[in-house]
C-alpha cells in the first residue's frame, strides 16, 4: 500500500490540525503544573504533620515532666499549624483549666461545641468539660445547668452526676443533692448510705438554723437510721435536746457514740458533763469516764476529762495521775500539759512549773485537736466531716490516731 503524502501534508496544513495541537499542548502544561503543584502540597502537608506531630509529642513529653507552660506553648503551636486537629484542642482546654486560666478553657470548648457538623460524641465531650470550667472558674449555675443536661447522655452519666452533686452541695442545696446522690446509688454499688446521712444531717442543721427544730429532728434521726454511724447527727440531735432542756434524751443520744465510735469521743464528753450536771448528777460523768477508759485505757482524751474532773472537784492528786496517765499515752497532748500547768502555778510549785513550762514550750506548736484526712492528707484544726479538698465524706480523723492507737 503506497501512502499519499499528499493527502498527510493537506491534514497537517488544516488549520483543526494546529488548533488541536495547540489544546493538546496547553492540556499537556497545566496537567503537568498540577501534578507539580500537587506534589508540593503533599510535601508541604507531609512536613507541616510532620512538625504538628513532633510539636504534639514535645507537648505531651513537658505535660509528663509537669512542665506546663511549655507543653502549652507545643499544643499551640500543633494547633497553628492544623486547626482541625480537635485533641489538641481538649488538650489546651484542659490544661488552661488546670493552670486556673478559665475564661481561655471555656473559649477552647465553647468553639469546639460551635463547629458545624461536629460529631457528637465529639461535642458530647466538649460540653462535659465546659461544664468542668465552669465549675472550677466558680460558676455554679452555669456548671449545674451543663451538667443536668450532659447527665441524660450515658457515656457522661455518671460523671455529670457527681460533679452536680458536689455543685449542689456547694450552694447547700441538700435537697438537689439527696436527688443526685439517690441517683447515682441506681447507677453504681458503691456505698452511698453515710453520703445520703450526711446530706440529710446537714439539711436538718440548715431547718435548726432557720426555728424548724421539730422537722429537723425528725431529719436528724432519718440520717441516724439510714447510716448508724453518722456521729455528726448525733451531736446535733443530742445538742438539739440539750437547748429544749430534754438532758436525758441528749445524754442518751451523746452516750451512743461510745458504741460507735471511739475516734470521736472526745466531741461527747464536755456535752456529757456539761448534761449531767444540769441534772446535778455530778458524780455520773466519773463512772461514764470510768467506764470508758475500763473499755479503752488508751483513750487519751478520756484520761484528760477524768483528770478535769477531778481537778474541778478538788481532788488535785488523782487529776495529776489522770492528766500524767494521759501523757504516758500521747507525750506532745498539749491540752494535758496546759492542764496540769495550771494545777502547778495553783499550787505554787515552782520547780514543777519550771520544768513543766520547759516541756510546754518544746511541743508548743503541736496542737492535739487536729484532724487529718486520711485520703489526701488535708489538714484541718477542726472536725470536718467531708474534706474541702478531696471532697470525699468520713475520711477525716484525728491526725494522731495512729500514736494514740485508739481501740474500738
């Protein structure tokens, strides 16, 4: 077959033919500067998660070392570079809420919760911890209101309910709390009966304070009922007794605590005396003081409130055995010291006093009635029933039980 090479040089010659030519060759550059472009994009994009990762990384590694300006100064650092990167995010907010900065932790979760389409587990944890700066930042209503609606989710259930009963808690509505507290004990099988005598006891202090005795007694003796070692209710009912001049249900109230716990004893005698001789039974207290140290001779404070006795009645010797007795129990108990000082400086025996008061000043700063939480560690110079740092309930305890060695 011959070719016509006159037919070929016409179709070259056509003016389509160029015009092709010219689109095929123009195609030909943008797809090759897109694929350039391209290219460079994935580069950029492979560095830029490159840096963000590394950046990520060296913010977690200061977050490890507690090092937490720096590990902030990384997350931002993460974020610039990649804006869609939503766990940096709870990171940052997180930790500015843990550094006190809270308006910029509410900014962080506040945006995340404003995004479009965000997925909702995605805004589900965001709204819980909004919730969480505001409690911290102090904002109690606002907190209360994120967690009642993050509580019906049930992933953040039980969270949500805890951090609103301590909300409650905080603005003494005992009533809210009862409710979340009663909640919770559907949900989990963790103890919640001395939480609920709790609440219940502070809600009948809150009815006592404002002249309703008769519901807060009855309040008082539901908390006893519902948690028998509750000694905050008893106290209080006890005390509660004493004031309507009732001294036999306010000593039979006070004496149970012997029953149920020796810890808190001590909290009992003064009111004890103080009951027994508005019925001039003056001798009553003894036998009851008696009776507990027979039970438990290393009771310290007994042996204090026996040796005060004896000192009010005139028996200098036996509250100098008592108050000495008490010592031998717990060396650094300054209110025994202070008590048998003064029985010195009464008596004007100065070489008793000289070395008294040379002993005195050498446990000077130990104070006996300090309480201890045995969870945290907080320390207290009063008894707390629920610790303000760790906010759990019945953990605080006399910060020297353990030298004490108190027996139940």
């Amino acid at each position: 077959m011959e070719i016509d090479f006159n037919v070929i040089y016409k179709f070259i010659n056509h003016p389509y033919f160029t015009y092709s030519v010219l689109v095929l060759g123009i195609v030909a550059i943008i797809l090759l500067v897109k694929s350039y472009l391209e290219k460079k994009e994935k580069e950029k994009e492979a560095a830029n998660r490159e840096i963000e990762n590394e950046a990520y990384l060296q913010g977690v590694t200061y977050l490890l070392s507690k090092e937490t300006d720096k590990a902030i100064e990384e997350f931002i650092k993460a974020v610039k570079i990649n804006s869609e990167t939503l766990a940096t995010y709870f990171a940052l907010g997180i930790l500015f809420r843990n550094k006190g900065e809270y308006s910029k932790a509410i900014r962080i979760h506040q945006s995340i919760i404003a995004r479009p389409n965000i997925d909702k587990d995605v805004k589900s944890r965001a709204i819980y911890n909004l919730g969480c700066d505001y409690k911290k930042a102090g904002m109690v209503q606002k907190g209360i209101e994120i967690f009642e609606s993050i509580s019906k989710n049930e992933k953040y259930k039980i969270d949500a309910l805890y951090k609103l009963q301590s909300l409650y808690e905080d603005l003494k509505d005992f009533d809210n709390a009862i409710r979340i507290v009663k909640e919770i004990k559907k949900l989990e099988y963790t103890p919640q009966k001395h939480i609920l005598a709790h609440l219940y006891t502070e809600k009948a202090k809150m009815l006592l304070s404002d002249g309703d005795s008769v519901h807060a007694k009855k309040i008082f003796k539901k908390a006893m009922i519902l948690h028998t070692n509750c000694i905050d209710a008893y106290l209080h009912l006890g005390d509660l007794y004493f004031n309507e001049k009732d001294y036999i249900k306010a000593i039979h109230t006070w004496k149970q605590i012997f029953d149920i716990n020796s810890h808190f004893t001590h909290l009992a005698y003064p009111r004890l005396q103080e009951a027994y001789y508005n019925l001039n039974k003056y001798d009553a207290i003894e036998k009851l003081l008696k009776d507990q140290i027979e039970r438990n001779e290393r009771d310290a404070y007994c042996h204090l409130a026996l040796g005060r006795y004896y000192f009010n009645k005139g028996n200098i010797d036996e509250a100098l055995v008592q108050l000495n007795e008490a010592l031998n129990i717990d060396p650094k108990f300054i209110d025994a010291k202070k008590e048998i000082a003064s029985i010195y400086i009464q008596k004007n025996m100065v070489d008793e006093i000289k070395s008294e008061l040379a002993s005195l000043l050498g446990t000077l700063p130990s104070i006996y009635q300090n309480y201890q939480c045995m969870q945290c560690g907080y320390l207290s110079s009063e008894i707390l029933w629920k610790c303000p740092q760790c906010r759990s309930w019945d953990t605080i305890l006399p910060e020297n039980i353990e030298r004490r060695k108190i027996k139940r």
